[in-house]
C-alpha cells in the first residue's frame, strides 16, 4: 500500500491585503520606469533566471522557453529600441491574482504608442516574492513566434 501524497494548504483561500496589492502596483511601476527608459540590465534585476517565457506563432502553434540573462537583455533592447528617447509610451491596467503571499500572476491590459502607432496588448506575468521583494519569473504575451523566430532565438 502507498502513503497518499496530499496538496499543501498553503495559500488555500489566500485573501491578500492592501499592502500586497500595493507591493504588485510599486513593483510594475518601477519596471515600466525602467522599461520607458530602455533600463534593460535594471529591468533584468528585477527577473529570476531561467527566466520562463511562453508565446504563439502565426501558425497557431504554442511556444515555451527559457531565456538566460543575456537573452532576455538582448531580445529586450530590441523590443525597446526606441525606449529611453521618449519614444515609446505605454498605458497600463493591471489585474494581479494572489496565489498565496508570494505568488502571484497579474494580467495586464495596455496600450502601447510608438511613433504615432497605438497597439493593444493584453498578457500576463507570473510573480514571485524573495526576500521580501518581488521578481518576475514567468512572461507570457502571444504574438512574438515568429519575431523570435526571424531574429535566430
């Protein structure tokens, strides 16, 4: 006869206060500082590696890797080009999903405006707290397949 693992309770009916809310807002704002700046090595710290990054491709294929450090620097001063310069602004909503007081996932609905071209985007990040601070593990936004694709990654 096996012994029957059981799930931890932890975070079972996790209620998060404001100051975990407030945590989740401090933090965004702090990256999307970062990333209107082009701070992408600042942006990096804020990340744990392997960093986990889940995409679609124009052929309706889903997409899952791990980006090191340098990837996630590399591919991101590319995507942010512009940023730093004024460039690129971008509006946010964001709706954070407590798990428990260290885990979260927040789906963000925004807008993005570079050289007087608007575009929606809606994707999500996975959150975790170490040491007291948060850092973003997970990015998941479909679309970039086949751009990652083209630039050999």
């Amino acid at each position: 006869m096996t012994e029957q693992q059981t799930v931890p309770a932890a975070g079972v009916g996790f209620t998060p206060s404001d100051e975990d809310r407030r945590g989740i807002e401090e933090w965004f704002a702090r990256y999307d500082a970062l990333s209107a700046a082009g701070e992408v090595e600042s942006m990096a710290d804020m990340a744990v590696f392997p960093l986990n990054v889940v995409t679609s491709d124009s052929a309706g294929d889903g997409l899952a890797d791990q980006w090191s450090r340098e990837r996630f620097t590399r591919t991101m001063s590319e995507v942010l080009g512009g940023a730093g310069d004024g460039g690129i602004t971008f509006e946010s909503v964001r709706t954070p999903h407590f798990l428990t007081a260290e885990l979260a996932v927040v789906v963000t609905e925004a807008t993005m405006t570079a050289g007087g071209h608007t575009e929606a985007m809606r994707y999500a990040d996975v959150l975790v707290k170490r040491g007291g601070s948060w850092f973003f593990q997970t990015m998941i936004q479909g679309g970039w397949g086949d751009a990652l694709r083209q630039s050999g990654q």
